[in-house]
C-alpha cells in the first residue's frame, strides 16, 4: 500500500471535501477519488459515505483515521531524525520555561547555545508548567525546562539548580534594609503574587498554609513583568526568587527564616521522544550554566 494512498484518504478526512482536498494535494478529483477507491478496496471497507451533499467518514473511516494520524506523527518524527545534522550547523530546537526563570536562566543559557550553535533556530515560550507537561507529551516541545514536582509519569527531569524564594521589595521599603524576615512578617505584608496557574504560586500557597500564614494578596498579575514592575513602583512586596531580584534595579530580596521556601529546577523532557542533536546540547548545556550559576 502506497503513502500517497494513505496522505490523499488523510486530506479527504480533514476537508470532507474532494474537491477541497484535491486542490489542496493539486491533483485532479477523479485521480484522487481513484486513489480512495484502491484504498478502500485493499481494506475491504468503505471510508467514506458518498451518497449525501456533503462527504462525510463512515464509522470505519473514523477509526482508520485515527490511526493515519498517529502513523503521520511517527513519520514527521522519523523525518526530522533522518534529517537532523550531527554537527548542528542546522536545526531547529523548541524549549519552554516557568516564568521566574527567563531573568538569570534562560538569558545565559540562550546566549551560551546561540554563541555556540548560531544556526540553530531556538523557539523559546515562556508558559505555566502545566503546559510545559501537556505540550512535552503532545510533541509539541523538545523540552522544558520548570521545577522537580512533575505530575506525569511519561516525563523525565534532570535536575539543574536549587532556587530559594524570599521576601522582595523596593529600595524605598521599610523592610528593604533587613538581611532577613520571620515567617510571621508576611502577615503583616501587602502582597502582589503570580496568579495561580502559575507553580510558583502553588508552592507559595503550600507554604504559607504549612506555616499558619495569612498573607494579604492585595494583586495579582499573569506576567512576571509586571510583578516586578508593581513591587518597584509601589509598597506591595512579593515572593520570588531571590535570583530573580538580584537581577533587577532597586529591588532588595529578604531571606525568610527559620525555614527557607526552596524548589529544584528541572530540564524536563518526554521519555520515548526522539531527543535530536540540538536538544542533547542544550541539554548538556543548561547543566553547565546551572553549575555555574550553583558555583
């Protein structure tokens, strides 16, 4: 049985049309009806219903169809693995990260990969780690990068770094002079927080319901842009990585004691996937950047 069989059924199915489907392969309708008509023969079975106004799928056209589907990713798979360079000087690479990342981590990482690799086309997404998983088992990613608390089993993480959150406020803040804060003190504290599809704010409130702690969160914001920018220009205090304070103009991160709110950040990658060349070297190298980050 010929692919082309097998391609021309697939784009009948998605257009429910011959005739759209055969403008969209640019060959005739009557050679492709033709190649449907083999198909349907060397299967035994009718795939599509003919006899209304419109084509439609028959009961046994839908369940092949699902299988034409999953068969075509394998083979966008395997062509991507035939055609991936050893030597990288092409490529293509897509990566994900959580949003309190793209401060200190991904800038470097970038810069070192594209330094290295400067033909390799990078397709960088910053999303909530929920979509990191979703989009990793779909093939929609080559990695991600996000924190050690993965949910789905199909997913492999190798870890990069530990991060501490703390206290972050302005220059101006009254609390901006202190080295560190009592647990207790973020009752006391307005606050402005990631919103909650966001992991960061998950573990935040995790935290706080282990330690008896009611903080006000008087905003919240979808973007890690703009808690900063509201902590700056405001009295609000937030709870990010102390990293990710550091790295930015007057702002002042206060460690929180006794017990320190940590996570490990994670390269998150699908097990079974095909790993290509640009993904096994932005892989070893994000585990570089991060021991040097760590040192």
């Amino acid at each position: 049985m010929l692919a082309r069989h097998i391609r021309y059924f697939q784009a009948v199915a998605e257009h429910l049309s011959f005739t759209k489907a055969a403008a969209a392969l640019h060959v005739s309708q009557p050679a492709l009806s033709q190649l449907v008509k083999q198909l349907e023969e060397e299967l035994g079975t009718q795939l599509f219903d003919r006899s209304g106004r419109t084509t439609r799928l028959t009961d046994t056209g839908q369940a092949y169809l699902q299988y034409v589907r999953r068969a075509s990713h394998e083979l966008r798979e395997a062509t991507r693995a035939i055609h991936d360079v050893i030597d990288l000087s092409r490529g293509s690479l897509r990566v994900a990260v959580t949003p309190t990342f793209t401060t200190y981590l991904v800038g470097p990482l970038v810069e070192a990969f594209h330094l290295r690799y400067p033909d390799i086309t990078l397709n960088v997404r910053e999303i909530s780690q929920e979509s990191i998983e979703d989009q990793l088992q779909e093939g929609e990613l080559d990695l991600g990068i996000a924190f050690g608390e993965v949910n789905c089993p199909d997913i492999d993480v190798i870890p990069l770094l530990d991060e501490i959150l703390a206290l972050v406020v302005n220059t101006g803040h009254p609390l901006a002079k202190e080295k560190s804060a009592g647990l207790q003190a973020l009752n006391t504290e307005s606050l402005v927080l990631l919103s909650k599809e966001f992991a960061t704010r998950e573990q935040i409130d995790s935290y706080c319901r282990k330690h008896g702690i009611h903080p006000k969160v008087m905003m919240e914001a979808n973007a890690l842009g703009a808690v900063i920018e509201i902590v700056r220009r405001t009295s609000l205090s937030t709870l990010l990585p102390a990293r990710t304070a550091l790295a930015q103009e007057n702002l002042v991160a206060i460690a929180l004691e006794p017990e320190r709110l940590t996570r490990t950040a994670v390269l998150m990658r699908r097990r079974d996937a095909y790993q290509s060349f640009a993904a096994q070297a932005f892989t070893e190298l994000a585990v570089e950047v991060s021991a040097q980050l760590n040192g």
